[in-house]
C-alpha cells in the first residue's frame, strides 16, 4: 500500500496538494475509448478514485473518456487526468466501492507473493 502526494491542477489558479490511498498492484485489464476496440492493460497503483495504467500502440490523451474493466470487474467509466509515454492516469466517473476495491486488491493482484 502507498501514501502518496499529487499536485493537481483542476482548472484553478493554483495547484492543490492531495494525498490519497493508493494499492500498489499488478492486474490486467481493458479498456474502450469511444467505439474502438478494447485494448489490453497493466493497470497500478489503484485507489477508489482512480488508477495508472501502461498502454500499448494506441495513445489516449487528457480528458478522453473511456470505459476500463480491471480484471473481471466492470466496464468502470473514467477519464483521463495524465499521461506520460506510455502511462496513462485516470479518474472514475464514480468511486469504486470499498468491497469492490478490496477485493481488486486481496484477490486479483498478479503478482507473487514475497518469500514464495
């Protein structure tokens, strides 16, 4: 689990600092963009507000909206707040619920355990 600090800039006149929870996972996941086809995912770093992904040859760009599935889980509305190369950080339309995003995290994270 991470704590970690973001500056975001909403639109406002200065940058706001905020801190949330975010799961440092490993899960594959979809997404769509409009009508296109859906585009394979390793998605990180999730919280209930949000995610970081890397994507492949397709480029998603600030604000696009898209429909994520992480794991068996969704289609997720989001929107794109960054990107960076191939990384990409969006926003959910509507915050997972904490049921939802636990078990994202203790059940679905792909990753091997330590000392396995």
């Amino acid at each position: 689990m991470l704590i970690v600090n973001e500056a975001l800039d909403h639109g406002r006149s200065s940058l706001q600092l905020r801190r949330k929870l975010r799961h440092d996972i490993s899960v594959w996941g979809r997404y769509r963009n409009g009508r296109g086809i859906a585009m394979e995912v390793q998605i990180y770093d999730l919280s209930e507000h949000g995610c970081r992904f890397r994507q492949g040859w397709a480029r998603l760009e600030t604000q696009d909206f898209i429909t994520l599935t992480i794991g068996s889980i969704g289609p997720i509305n989001a929107h794109v707040v960054w990107t960076k190369s191939t990384m990409v950080g969006v926003q959910f339309d509507q915050q997972l619920h904490p049921s939802v995003l636990n078990h994202i995290v203790t059940q679905m994270d792909e990753r091997p355990e330590l000392g396995s």
